[in-house]
C-alpha cells in the first residue's frame, strides 16, 4: 500500500517510510560520495587559496592539465563517430558473431583499466609505448561503451517506417540518416561523449602504465596527481584531483541541465 496521501489543493504528503528511504539514501550517497570528496577539497585549500592555486597550476600541471583535455577531446570525437557506427552496426546489421561483440564492448565496465595499459603494451610494444598515440589509444578503450550503449537502445526505438517513406520518396540513404536518423540520435550521442569525456578526464588505470609519463610531453593529470603523492605532496596531489572533479562535475551538471532542458522542448513541441 502507498505511503503517499494526497489531498485535493495540497501537495502529497510524504510517509514514514518515504522519508526513512529518502534519509538512508541521502547517508550512503555522503559516506560514499559527498564526504570523501569534501576532504579531498579540505585539503586542497588547507593553506588557503593561493597555495592551493600554485599547486594546482604549475607549469608542469598546466601542461598535463591541457594534454589531458585536448586528449579527452579527441578521444571524445573518434568516440562519438566510431562509438555511433558500431551501435548502428549492432542494431541494424546481421553478422556471425554479432552477439560475441556486443559482450565484448561492455568489457572496459568489467576489466581493471589497468588491463587496458597492460594489453597495449603486450599488443604494440614498443611501437607506441610511451607516446601520444597510447595514451589515444587507451582512453579510446575505457570510454568506447559510454556512446554505444548510449545511441544503441534509442536506434531499437527508431520508427523504420519513416526511413521506408523516405526511401519511396527518392531520399538517399544519406539523406535519410542525415535528415531523419541524426536528429533522433542526437541527444544520446551528445550523452553519451559527455560522459566519455569526463571519464577521459579523470581516467588512470589505463594510462599510467602506457603514457611513460613524461613531463611536458605525455603526462595527464591524473598521473601527475599519483607522482605528487609518491613525492609526499598531498596537498598538491589533492589540488590537481579537485581541479579534475570540478571539471567533470560542471560536464555532468551541464549535461544534466541540457537534457531537462530538451525533454522540456520536446513535450512542449
């Protein structure tokens, strides 16, 4: 039976139980989440602002910092096209072995991203270690499901009559998909590259062994982030982690925004 009574002219009134969930909730979420992350943000500013911002921003940060987002954004890109293609191939098209690939592109969610750091080197060699191209490379294998499974369940959803029609009126397949097929996976494209580019961001596992990390050269931020702390710097360690954490949280506020803001669109349309 419902917790929740509703009266005509009032708002519904929550039960015991509601807000026994509600608070349980609310104490994993901060035991979890909101108070690990609050001491990380305590320790970056225990000296205060500017040496948080010195620490944060040296020239070695910032050049990892900015390799790191200029990565995460390629990565992103490369994801949203091939991530799309796979998820359409998975859907539309019928080949031997199919239901094998569809397992395996879940396998980053399972696998240590170390793994990934570790296939690389094992595949490639000495070929890419160490370099620009590795670091591509695993990110691009960490973050490859996020557009996948975010475009694959909205193409199952897709009308074909509508592809059909316009096929009977002449449109080419291009147009079509360009016309009629885009605009529906749009919103799940733009999802799913958003969340690959915050895990991009803030992704480890997979680069620390490939990346060689090299100041000025090949190092994220992460990486710098774990040398800070195997230097004993904590709290630089910490600045780097909260300048991360902003990042992606402000990609993940804003995807938020942006999807009630299109759902609200669509209703009113």
């Amino acid at each position: 039976m419902s917790t929740v009574s509703i009266t005509p002219g009032r708002r519904p009134r929550v039960g015991r139980a509601d807000a026994l969930a509600a608070g349980t909730t609310l104490l994993f979420v901060s035991l979890v989440v909101i108070i690990p992350l609050a001491a990380v943000a305590t320790k970056s500013f225990s000296d205060g602002f500017g040496p948080f911002w010195e620490s944060a921003f040296t020239r070695q940060a910032r050049s990892a910092l900015i390799f790191t987002l200029w990565s995460s954004l390629a990565v992103t890109a490369i994801g949203a096209a091939f991530g799309t293609l796979t998820a359409w191939v998975l859907v539309r098209d019928h080949f031997p072995g199919k239901a094998i690939v569809n397992v395996l592109i879940d396998l980053p969610f399972a696998l240590p991203t170390i793994v990934a750091g570790l296939t690389l080197l094992a595949l490639y060699g000495d070929a890419i270690a160490y370099t620009k191209w590795a670091v591509l490379l695993a990110l691009l294998f960490v973050t490859l499901p996020f557009v996948v499974r975010s475009v694959q369940p909205v193409l199952l959803e897709i009308d074909t009559e509508m592809e059909e029609a316009a096929a009977s009126l002449g449109a080419s397949r291009a147009t079509t998909f360009r016309r009629i097929i885009l605009p529906n996976l749009a919103p799940a494209i733009i999802s799913g590259s958003a969340l690959a580019f915050a895990r991009a961001v803030g992704e480890f596992g997979s680069v620390v062994l490939v990346s060689g990390n090299v100041p000025f050269d090949t190092q994220v931020s992460s990486v710098y982030a774990f040398k800070q702390l195997e230097s004993d710097n904590v709290r630089g360690a910490a600045a780097v982690a909260v300048v991360l954490m902003v990042i992606s949280l402000a990609i993940l506020i804003g995807l938020r925004v942006w999807e009630r803001r299109h759902t609200i669109s669509e209703r009113t349309a």
